[in-house]
C-alpha cells in the first residue's frame, strides 16, 4: 500500500479514463468532466485522491462525499457504488492555486502576449487537477478532450488525432501531463519535433538535434522505444524542473538551451525514462530510486554511445561530488535508497541520493558481473516489468534470482552512504585543471569552479566573464560562489537570476546560501520572485526563507 494515497485499488480501482476539459485562463481553473472505468474487486467504495478540487456531482454514484483534507495528501472522495456499477463521472473543476498547475501571465512567457499553463503531476499534484487514484502502484488508459481558448494550442503527454489526445498504454497518474499557451512546432527527427513558443523555436530545434542518435542508442541498448513519438515540450522559465519524462512528450527547462549542447544529458535523462520509470514503474515514493537511479545509469550509457567515453565520465564524477554534498547536508536516515516516507511529503524523498547512489549501485554491480551480463539483465528486467509497477522488494528478488550475489545489496539499500567497494568514477579530462583555458567544456568549468577553496573571483570574472556567463549551470554555480564569498559583482546578479527562473535545483542552494550570509536580502528578493514561481517551487523556498 502505498501511505500517500488514500485509495484502495485492491477493492475497486481504476482503469481508463475519459476527460473533458475546459481550460479558462481568465479564471485560472480547469472546468470539466472525468469518466472513470472501474476495477471492481470487492466492496461498493471507491476512494479517489483530490487536493483543492471543487466536486458538482458523481454522476452514477449511489452516494459521495469528499473528506476532510490533510496538508500533504488532499482529500479523499468517497463514492458509494451500486452493484454492477463499472463506470462513474465526477463534474468538477480545480481552484486556482491547484498545486499541480502553474498559471503564467503573459509578463512571464517570452513572447509577452499570451498566457500559458502547464501541468507538473509528479510526485502526487494530478490529485490537485484530476479526481484519481493518486498512487504509481495504479496504472490507467485515458483520452482526453481539451477546450483551450483561440489562438492557443494545448499539447499533451499522449498521441493527438482527432482533436483527441490518447494514452493506450497503462501509465500512473503522475506521467499524465497538459500544456497550453502559444506553442509552436518543429521536427527535429523521424519521430521527434519539439514544441515552444515561436521565438525560442530555433534554438531549441538546434539544442536537441541529436535526439534520434540518442533513441537510438538506448534502442540498441535495452529494446524498442515503446511510446511511437519522442517530443520535447520547451517551457517558460518558471518551471520548476530540469525535465519531467511525460510520456511521448518530456517537458523541459529553457535553462538547457545553452546553445552548444552541452546540458542535454537532460533529454538523455527523461529519453531513459522511457524504459526506467515509465515502463518499469516505482510502485510507491519510497521506491523511486528505482526510477531515478536506473535512469541515470542509462543516461550516462547513452551519453558514451553519443558523445564519447570522455563525456560520460566527467558527468559520473561531477555525479559523484554533488553526491558527496548531499550527504553532507542531509540526515542519515535521508541517504538509504529504500527511504521511509510515512508522514513525509514525498517531495523529501527527491534528493541526489535516489539518482547518484541508484546509479552508483548499478555501475558497481556492472563492474562486478561484467557489461555484457548485465545488458542482457537489464534488458531482461525492463521486458520482465514492462507497464508494471515494482517494490523495491520485487526489484531486489528479481536481482537475486538472475543476477546470483553480486554486491552488498542490503547495504546498498537500506543502509546509509555508500558502501565499502562501491566503484570510484575517474575522468582524465578532470586530472589537470589547474587554471581555466578558452576551449574550456561546461563540465571542465563546474569541476573547477566547485574544487575551488579559495578562489580568486576577481581574476577569474576578470579573464572569463563568469559573471555574465550565458550557460544557466556555469552561472549558477558561479553565483553561488558569489553569495558564499561574498563577491559583489555575482552578488548583484543574483537578484535577476531568481528573478527570471523557477527551476527548483538552481534556486534551493541560492536562497539557503543567501539565508546564512545575508538573510534581509535573500527575504527582501523572494517577497518580489515568490508570484513568478510555480506552487511547487513555491513549497520547498518557503521552507528555507522564513518571511
Ligand atoms: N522525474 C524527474 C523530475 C521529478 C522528480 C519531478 C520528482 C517531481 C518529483 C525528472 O526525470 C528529473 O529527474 N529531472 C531532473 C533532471 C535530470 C537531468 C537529473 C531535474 O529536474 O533536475
Ligand atoms: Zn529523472
């Protein structure tokens, strides 16, 4: 059972869905019908997550009744079913600070003129835009109608025809996705366009030129790419991720768009999803490790067949610093795989630790069984659980089974850092970076930067212009820098960088660092950015800014 959903699929659950949505910008709500179909198992009660939403009525319902709403997980909605009932339809529409949607004014678009909206479902927002089983262990079908105002368009996580957008694969609620504003289109491969506001179209269709190369790359790696389309949806700034792997569709930052390709391990990243995570599925947040830990390992597999042996090392060993840090910063109970979230948000569950120490775990087992063996245990393991969701438990029996004792997986899992024998990633490209030279990668850069102890801000501002660097990642870090030495040049940017982005990795360290060293400025510029960010974002920063 999964402790942050309050549905019992094991009595009735859900299957497909049929949505009708009216998209009222005017308003900031989604107004609609959802038509549920039924599993039904035992008993007459079906529970539905919501969080914020209004209910008309249960169409089909003997009786319903929405709970009493708890902080993290919403409330239920109880629906007494007559016999032989498979189907229900609830009429509802959300509330404007639904914590799943982020409505923009047209102030914070790129083109000004429109507004926009998007959907950010994991880990349990759908509930706050759609009345469903909120649970990754649940999985379901939908189709949806989507009533958007001219001359907008709105794009879905799913395959469109006929002004119908349709999931015919079974995927958890938290992969089902909606965006709407003035979005444009281009095709970047056979399988692949990317969607975005009409002035960022160019160079997004640039950043991500080398998508087909990458499918194809897992392709040869772990089977077909099951989803038909590859799309990348390019965000206003305010989004509150790097990427979200919504299914046929990622949603991506703007941050990446550096204009030489040098961030896009991201769609390396969500692309890897397609098999760890969307296919094979983490059944509860406690388990997301399996998602998030698998894909990083495919992420740098992809990265080496694309880019080169060089490339994906030097992203393994900035991996393994950031790691580092986060075990710093956390507590011992926060750096085992298997993590105990009951009580918790599962938001707390999202640190580097699922992603670097899953990786870490995976290239260990690599190295101890050989590539070849586990390629072909990998591939076996994502046919195996294809369009399943998994426990930690299943994943652990499944290891045991096929691949007999290869590391120290309970110390692994269920135990804090990282084990003895846990393999040590090591770039060449790392090994000489005394002082920065002009042909300098991005990852060179946030090597040296982040093994500086006492650097020398104005000389290095004054011969490479990191104060005024146009690559979000190398810009942030040296803004960070800034804050925690106090460098005023930096210091005066940070103000327009929070500002102008929302993603959540960039404006948690700020806002901490700000915190220590200067806290009336760090309160004095979130009272002015908080409007601009999603709820989301929203969330974690006033947890670090006490207003
Ligand atoms: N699925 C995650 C994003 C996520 C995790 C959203 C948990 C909500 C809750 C996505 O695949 C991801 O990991 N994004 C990273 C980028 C990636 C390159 C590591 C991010 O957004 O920073
Ligand atoms: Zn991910």
């Amino acid at each position: 059972m999964d402790v942050h959903s309050y549905a019992r699929p094991d009595h009735v659950g859900i299957r497909h869905l049929d949505l009708d949505l009216r998209i009222d910008f005017d308003r900031k709500i989604l107004e609609g019908t959802a038509a549920i179909q039924l599993d039904r198992l035992q008993g007459d009660e079906l529970i539905l997550d919501t969080r914020g939403l209004e209910i008309r009525v249960v169409e089909g319902a003997s009786s319903w009744e929405l709970g009493e709403a708890n902080p993290i997980l919403g409330a239920p909605l109880r629906i007494r079913l007559g016999q032989g009932i498979e189907q229900v339809t609830v009429h509802y529409s959300t509330t404007p600070g639904a914590s799943g949607l982020q409505w923009l004014e047209p102030a914070m678009t790129a083109g000004k003129r429109h507004p926009f909206l998007f959907t950010q479902s994991q880990a349990i927002h759908a509930r706050s835009w759609i009345p469903l089983q909120d649970t990754p262990g649940v999985r379901v079908t939908f189709a949806a109608r989507v009533t958007v105002p001219a001359p907008l368009r709105a794009v879905m996580g799913a395959v469109e025809s006929d002004g119908v957008f349709r999931m015919e694969h079974p995927i958890p609620s938290y992969l089902i996705s909606l965006a709407a504003g003035d979005i444009a289109r281009r095709e970047i491969g056979p399988r692949s366009a990317v969607y975005s506001e009409p002035g960022l179209l160019d160079a997004a269709a640039y950043e991500f030129a080398d998508t087909e190369s990458m499918i194809q790359a897992v392709e040869g790696l772990y089977g077909p790419y099951r989803w038909g389309r590859y799309d990348i949806l390019v965000l206003p700034p305010s989004f509150p991720f790097g990427g979200m792997e919504n299914p046929c569709l990622t949603f991506a930052t703007p941050t990446v768009l550096a204009g030489d390709r040098s961030l896009v391990s991201l769609v390396a990243h969500e692309l890897a999803h397609s098999w760890s995570g969307n296919l094979v599925t983490n059944a509860t947040w406690s388990d997301f490790w399996l998602n998030e830990g698998f894909t990083v390992y495919v992420e740098r597999r992809v990265l080496e067949k694309v880019y080169g042996r060089r490339r994906a090392d030097m992203e393994a060993v900035l991996g393994r610093g950031q790691l580092e840090e986060e075990f710093a910063r956390l507590p011992e109970n926060d750096t085992v795989l298997h993590i105990d979230l009951k009580g918790r948000d599962p938001d707390d569950g999202c640190t580097l630790v699922p992603y670097e120490k899953g990786a870490l775990m995976l290239l260990t087992i690599e190295e101890a069984v050989g590539r070849e063996r586990f390629d072909r245990f990998l591939r076996a393991y994502f046919d195996r659980f294809a369009f399943q969701s998994i426990t930690t438990a299943q994943f652990e029996a499944y290891l045991k089974a096929t691949l007999p004792n290869p590391v120290a997986l309970d110390a692994w899992i269920h135990s804090p850092g990282v084990p003895d024998g846990a393999v040590r990633p090591h770039s060449d490209a790392f090994a000489h970076l005394e002082w920065p030279a002009a042909e300098w990668s991005t990852h060179e850069w946030l090597r040296f930067l982040r093994e500086q102890r006492e650097p020398d801000m104005e000389r290095l501002d004054r011969e490479f212009r990191l104060s005024e660097s146009r690559n979000s990642e190398i810009l942030h870090q040296w803004l960070l820098m800034s804050v925690q030495q106090g460098y005023t040049p930096g210091m005066e940017k940070v103000e327009g960088f929070l500002s102008s982005v929302g993603r959540r990795k960039f404006l948690k360290p700020l806002y901490t660092e700000l915190m220590k060293r200067n806290p009336e400025r760090a309160k004095a510029i979130y009272a002015k950015a908080r409007a601009g960010y999603h709820p989301i974002a929203q969330g974690t920063i006033d947890g670090i800014v006490k207003r």
